[in-house]
C-alpha cells in the first residue's frame, strides 16, 4: 500500500504535561494539515488551469457504478481519483478551520486558573482537537537527573 | 518499542602525558550526569555530559549531547532506570556505544590507550 495523499486522522486521547506542550502540538498538527491541503489543492488547482475555462466537468467522472455498498470507478480513473482528491480537499477546509480557531483562541485557556502539577488530556476526534480535561489527579512525571561515576572495562 | 537517537553537540579531547602511547593499559574513569531537557507523551529528551579521564594520567575526553527516548510511557522509564544500584540505565550504554567509535577514533589520533568498550560502576 503507498499513501497517495491525505492525512492520518488521530482519534484518541492524548496527555499531556504542559500547556505548552498542548500548544505545540497543536500548532504541529495545523501545519501538517495545512501542508497536506496545499499538496492536494495544487493537484486540483493545476489540472483546473490546464483545462482552462471547463470548470468543474474535469474532476466530475461519469464512470461510478455502485457495488455493493461502495462507488467504483473502473472507466475513467483519471477524472475519478481527481474527483477522489476534490472530495478529500474539501473534507480538509473545516478541519483546518477548526483546528486553527483552537490555536487562535488558546490563549484564553492558558488564563485559566490551573492547580500546579497538573497534566492535560486533549481528545481528538478524526483529527479535530475537540476537549481538553486539565487533570489535577496525575501529576506530570519528575525531572529526570543522573549522576555516576564508572570504569570502563573489558 | 524504544527508540532513541543520540546527537553530539560537543567533544572535547586532550592528550595529558608527552609519553603516552596506544598500547598502554587504558582504565578510564567516567563521569556521567543525565539530565531531562525535554518530555512529551511519548518522547523524553535528555541531555548528556561524559567525562572521562584515563588512569594514569594521559588523557581526558568530553562528549556532551542530546538522547532522545521516543516510545510508550513504560519503555522511556524502563530506558532510564538502572537494573540494580551496580549497573548504569540502559539509556547511559547506549550513548556510549553510539559515541564509542568516536571516541575510539579521537583516542588513536591523540595517541593515547583506547577507551574499553563496557563500564562497570564504580563503588562509593
């Protein structure tokens, strides 16, 4: 299997242990969304201007023919995986938005008054940040320090 | 499972004995500190300094750097917790065996005996 293009979608819960370390991520997961949208987009983008002045007959395909329960495209796989990366561009705009306002507006739960020591749990739902618990009950692991004195040996 | 990646930000070497050669005994002794510079969920990032200095006097070696544990909660404290109180963590023989050739290489230019390949911890 090699991935053509889209995004691996995280659904889960994830801890943290700093709210920057939220930010972050955050900020990690918006631009790899943003990078999988230009990639795609400039796919659509650059065949709409070969085919200049068409419009959007040169990503339609006429060739879908439900099989059981899913559409497939045996007759014209050109125009079929172009409406295929339409689809998946259009699904990526309001997972961007989402995501983005998230970002934008973080500041405000970094204002919220939050006990020392506590961690974060971020649940996402098919890539979206959708909550955050701030969890006083576990607190983030200690600093981890070393110090020895050794031989090397044989 | 655990990965981890080692990167060497600095090495210092002197060569301390004018009649010091590479076929002399080499008892080095080590001086280790780990300390934490960053963590995640599923990475933590240590930085590391090594001292050692060979036995008699003929040359001192400083390599200092970054490890990085990437992997599940339990395989990071696993990696950087000593099996018993006479062993080093796991972590501390891996950056010294991705730094060894180097200071294996560093020992034969200065002329001075090799580095062993194992430690041992030393009694208090």
């Amino acid at each position: 299997m090699v991935q053509e293009t889209g995004t691996d979608l995280y659904s889960g819960v994830l801890r943290f242990y700093t709210l920057n370390d939220v930010r972050r991520y955050l900020k990690e997961l918006l631009e790899r969304y943003q990078k999988d949208y230009d990639k795609s987009s400039n796919v659509i983008g650059s065949l709409l201007r070969t085919e200049g002045g068409k419009g959007m007959e040169v990503i339609m395909s006429k060739g879908w023919a439900k099989v059981g329960s899913m559409f497939v495209n045996v007759s014209d796989p050109d125009k079929g995986g172009m409406e295929v990366t339409f689809q998946l561009v259009t699904e990526m705009k309001p997972r961007i938005s989402k995501t983005e306002e998230v970002l934008k507006t973080f500041d405000s739960v970094e204002q919220l008054p939050v006990e020392a020591n506590s961690t974060y749990l971020l649940y996402l739902h098919a890539g979206v940040p959708e909550r955050l618990v701030i969890d006083s009950t576990v607190p983030p692991p200690e600093n981890f320090a070393f110090k020895g004195e050794f031989a090397t040996v044989q | 499972m655990l990965e981890v990646s080692v990167m060497v930000e600095g090495i210092d070497a002197t060569r301390l004995n004018d009649k010091a050669t590479e076929n002399a005994t080499s008892n080095y002794s080590l001086n280790v500190s780990l300390s934490e510079r960053d963590r995640s969920s599923e990475a933590l990032v240590l930085s590391f300094s090594l001292e050692l200095t060979s036995h008699p006097q003929a040359a001192k070696f400083k390599v200092t750097g970054s490890a990085t544990l990437k992997g599940t909660k339990e395989e990071i404290k696993e990696g950087i917790s000593a099996p018993d109180d006479n062993k080093p963590p796991p972590i501390l023989l891996m950056i010294y065996e991705r730094i060894y050739s180097t200071l294996y290489v560093l020992s034969g230019a200065l002329k001075v005996p090799h580095p062993l390949p194992n430690l041992l911890k030393k009694s208090s």
